[in-house]
C-alpha cells in the first residue's frame, strides 16, 4: 500500500462529514426559503435572507471539499470512473493510474 492510497483513503474519512452537512444546509436551506417564497410562513425578510445564506454557503463548503480532499494525492487531478464522471472511492486514478484503495 502506497503512501498515495493511505493519503486518498484518510481524504475520502474527511469528505465524508461535509457531504452530509452540505447536503443537509443546502435541503433545509433551499425549503425554507421555498416555505417563506409561497408565503406559507410569514416571516421578516432577514429570515429568507439566512436561509438563502445557508444555501450558498453550504454550495461553497461542498465545491471546496470536493477540490481539496476528492483529488488524487499522485497526481493532483479528479479520479473518473468508467462513464467519464468524477467518482468517490475508486481503485485507481484513471489519470496516473495510481492504486487508491
């Protein structure tokens, strides 16, 4: 096991909490502001605020996860898999061809 596959597999621990807590701001996000936009909830207009905010942010906090921890150590770019999409816990980097599990 090479020191690049110990590095993708400790990244792939790490990745792990920010999709779940990006996914989760960006759903609670993205319905309460659709709750206020259909105006089921009368709220002040610092509340949608917050809610479109915690949308972007957790937007944000995905995209620099994605760039900092689901790259290849070897060779610095995104492991695809066979439909030429980017992919989480593969075997090899398509890129450099470097073992990663």
């Amino acid at each position: 096991m090479s020191l690049h596959s110990i590095k993708y597999q400790q990244n792939m621990v790490l990745i792990r909490p920010i999709i779940l807590y990006s996914f989760g701001g960006f759903a609670l996000g993205g319905i309460g502001a659709l709750v206020i936009m259909m105006q089921w909830i009368l709220a002040p207009n610092w509340v949608f605020f917050c809610f479109i905010l915690l949308t972007v942010a957790s937007t944000v906090a995905l995209i620099v996860g994605f760039n900092r921890y689901a790259k290849c150590p070897a060779c610095g770019k995104f492991p695809r898999a066979r439909n030429n999409k980017v992919a989480l816990n593969v075997e090899s980097c398509s890129n450099c061809g470097e073992q990663l599990m």
